[in-house]
C-alpha cells in the first residue's frame, strides 16, 4: 500500500504563495490519477487538483488560474504551487490517488492558512 507525505504547508498573507509537496513511498508511475485534496473546518473533502501520468492536469473553478499541479514519475513526488492565495484557501491540504474511491488510506496532510 503506496503512503504518502505532505509537506510544505504554512502561514501566508492573502495574496501570498506557498509550494506543497508530496513524495510517495513507492513508484506512482501505475497510478493514473494522482491528486491534491484539502479540507477545510466544517467541511467535506474535496479535490482540487489533479494529475494524469503523463501530466495533464485538471483543476477545480475555486483554483483554476492560481494553483499549478505538476507530477514527477522518476522521484514519486507530486507538488502543488499556490499562488494568489485567499483565506478561503486555508485548510489541510492531503495528496493520494484520485478520484476519492480510489484512496485506501488519508495522510497526515499539510496545514495552510492564509490570513492578515
């Protein structure tokens, strides 16, 4: 069973830009669907952005324009660069297979918060 870390998560201004980063125990190569998720208080997980092997990506509307989403088969890791973030960006940011059904089991993730 593939784990992976997150990292890379912190405290920002609006307006402001953090890179997470998630590195896999194990090759992500099989994996076709790769993606970000984040949940924030009160609220249900949801994806954010996604990856497909051989790099084409797909973004929710809340993201799209500010969040870049890029793969790296050769050193299993998958990164997420956040620009122009916005309070409403802050939540626990987790990395795993996508979609949902797909995840056999959730990581710690990675704290963002953006605020003044």
């Amino acid at each position: 069973q593939v784990q992976f870390v997150e990292s890379g998560g912190g405290s920002v201004q609006p307006g402001g830009s953090l890179r997470l980063s998630c590195t896999a125990s194990e090759n992500i190569f099989p994996i076709i669907l790769m993606g970000w998720y984040r949940q924030a208080p009160g609220k249900q997980r949801e994806l954010v952005a996604s990856v497909f092997r051989f790099g084409t990506a797909e973004y929710a509307d809340s993201v799209k324009g500010r969040f870049t989403i890029t793969r790296h088969n050769i050193n299993n890791t998958v990164d997420l660069q956040m620009d122009r973030l916005k309070p409403e960006d802050t939540a626990v940011y987790y990395c795993n297979r996508a979609p949902a059904d797909k995840v056999d089991s959730w990581g710690q993730g990675t704290q963002v918060k953006v605020s003044e």
